[in-house]
C-alpha cells in the first residue's frame, strides 16, 4: 500500500464553512470562515497538481455573503495562478485550511482538459509555438522549423479550401506547393473569358420562353448562371438539363435564397436578367446594390399585369425587354416613354440575338 493511504485523515480543529465556487484557467475563487468567528479570516492553503502549496488569507469583501450573516463579509478570496495552466490537459485544484489540512467544501477541484480547438487550447498552443519560432529564428533549427510551418500552412489551406467546396482554389493551392505535396505537374484550368450573366425567374428556365431566352444570351457567348426564385432548386432533372446545355444553376443546397446568390457573388455578374415585374421589383434593386457595374434587363412577358411591379421594374433597371412591337407599344404608354425594346422570342435565334445584344447595349432594335 501506498504511503498516502498510510497518511492520517486531518481532524478539524474547529468548525469551517465556506466552498471552492469556481476554477479556470487563470484563476479560482470562494470562500471561507469559521462560523463562531466569522470576522477573523482564515489562513488557507492552495495545492495545484503537484506544485508546493501556496498560503493565503480568505479576507476578500463579499456583500453576498455579510448579508447572509457572515460577519462583515470580508471571508472571499479570488486569486490568480502564477502562471495560466496548460488547457490541453486536465489539473486538480485543492485548497484546504492551513491549521489542520481540512478540504474547503467543493475542493479538490478537477479542471478537465480544453476540447481541442477551443479558444483555451489555441491560446496555450500560439503561446508554446511562438516561444519555439523565437527560439529558432538565431540557431540550427530555423529551416526544420520553416519546413515544419509550411507543412502545417499547407494542411489549414486545404482545409479552408475544401470547407469553401472552392474547386479552382484547391487546385492552384495544390499548384503552388506542389514539391511539398508530392503533386508536381498539376494543371489548372483556364479562368473562362467570358462575361458571366445572372438569370433570376420564378422557376429554371427549363421550356418555352424562358429557355429561348437563354439560349439566346448564350448566342452572345455569355455565361450563363440561373436561379429560380420558387423553392431555389439546385438539383433534380431540370437542373441536369441545363447543366449539360452549359447553364450554372446556383441552388440548394450551397445556397439558400436569391439574395444569397447576388451577395456570395459580388461583383461577379456584368448582365443580370430579371424574367417578370415582379422579380425585377423584388432583385432590381438588391442587383444594383451588389453588382453595380452590371447592365440590368427586365424581361416582361406579359405588360398588362401588374404595372405597379412593372413601373418599378422599369425604375431599376437599364432597359425593358418585351416580345412584341405591340407589347412595347403598350409597355411605353403605361411605363410613360420608358426604355423598352423588342426581342421577338418567335424569330430565328440569329435576329433574336442581334435584337438582344441592341436591347442590352441600348442601341435602336436593328431595321
């Protein structure tokens, strides 16, 4: 058996009340008295693992406990180690009478270790890896420990990379350490040249107009990404389809409203596409916001709905896109001689193009 099992029980020397309220990293506190002499303090002692004890004075104020009838109150301490604890494992906190060795109530106190990568254990971690870079900035392990260090960059990079899904960033990351990584010889795509245009609708572009009409701002060699405002689907058949026609459907679930879409992508887009009054009323002005170098096009296929939605339409947006000469016959008369211009989504796909490029350039419809 063990000498500590041999070591006998500390017998109180007179009666001892108070409690270990609390212990962190930097500190404990709480308190303690003798309950017939509550105004006289008590010496106690602390124990931290295995360091030497350390004797202080319970003679801290506390209003707390003069209103329980503690005496004066003056019965609390509140120290500070000498040095903060090491987070990353667990430590044992005692603090006990010095007259006889008598535990305060609640001590011995167990502090368990940090979780790692909680906001205790980082600091202890910058604190010991900031000593071991000064320490090896003026001898022999400078280069292990840059070698080290690039190591580590390399793997939070990744990290950050693959949290962000940011497929071009992983691959030039990749690129530029390849040596490190063993990876030598990677190739990284081409940025793609062309201009990038937003296509918002209340549904994908999957048939009829709505399809014609992107097609046809591909026909102008812009790329193409939509989204829909009802349910913002990102995935499914009708996503599927445009994908393979080249068109980038932004959705669930890496985003999760329209407004999310203009936000995460400013100030990407140089032509942003607003199918109906309605849409045009509820992004026209979020588009400006957060892409204001873009060219904002409303596309109205019905002129007769809603012209309050469409007079704000045509307020944020450059130029109004109808079907018919009849249509901005009437769009202009109720818009009172807006910018409307007419894209026949009927005609060929060359003159519908030709007439798009005009609208989006605010050039007369060509003869």
């Amino acid at each position: 058996m063990s000498n500590a099992e041999h070591a006998p029980i500390p017998v109180a020397e007179e009666p001892l009340i108070g409690h270990l309220d609390d212990v962190d990293w930097q500190k404990f506190w709480g308190w303690a008295c003798n309950p017939d002499t509550p105004d006289n303090p008590l010496w106690l002692v602390a124990v931290i693992d295995d360091e030497p004890p350390v004797a202080f004075l319970a003679n801290r104020l506390r209003q707390d406990l003069a209103e329980a009838g503690h005496g004066r109150g003056c019965v609390g301490f509140h120290l500070y180690y000498p040095r903060k604890l090491d987070p990353r494992r667990s430590h044992r906190v005692s603090v006990r009478r010095q007259s006889d060795g008598l535990e305060l109530p609640g001590s011995p106190w167990v502090l368990p270790q940090a979780p790692a990568g909680s906001a205790e254990a980082r600091e202890a971690f910058e604190r010991e890896l900031s000593a071991e870079i000064e320490a090896a900035a003026t001898g022999p392990e400078l280069v292990p420990m840059v070698d080290f260090m690039l190591r580590q960059t390399d793997r939070l990079l990744q990290a950050h990379c693959d949290l962000d899904s940011g497929k071009l960033a992983r691959l030039l990351f990749k690129q530029r350490w390849a040596e490190t990584l063993g990876e030598i010889g990677m190739v990284v795509p081409t940025p793609d040249p062309r201009a990038l245009t937003l296509f918002i609708g209340p549904g994908l572009p999957a048939e009829g107009t709505a399809h014609a009409m992107v097609r046809t701002l591909q026909a102008l060699d812009l790329r193409v990404v939509a989204v829909a405002m009802r349910g913002l689907p990102g995935h499914g058949p009708v996503a599927e389809a445009l994908a393979a026609d080249g068109v980038l459907v932004q959705g669930k679930p890496l985003h999760h409203s329209v407004e999310d879409v203009l936000a995460r992508h400013a100030p990407q887009f140089r032509l942003i596409v607003l199918q109906g009054a309605v849409t045009a009323a509820c992004y026209g002005l979020l588009a400006r916001v957060h892409h204001p170098q873009a060219r904002i096009v409303t596309w109205l296929e019905d002129v007769t709905r809603d012209t309050k939605a469409a007079l704000a339409a045509q307020l944020l947006s450059d130029v109004v896109v109808v079907g018919s000469a009849p249509a901005a016959a009437e769009c202009e008369n109720r818009l009172r001689g807006g910018r409307v211009r007419v894209v026949a989504m009927t005609d060929e796909p060359a003159l519908r193009a030709a007439a798009l490029a005009s609208a989006i350039k605010g050039e007369p419809a060509p003869g």
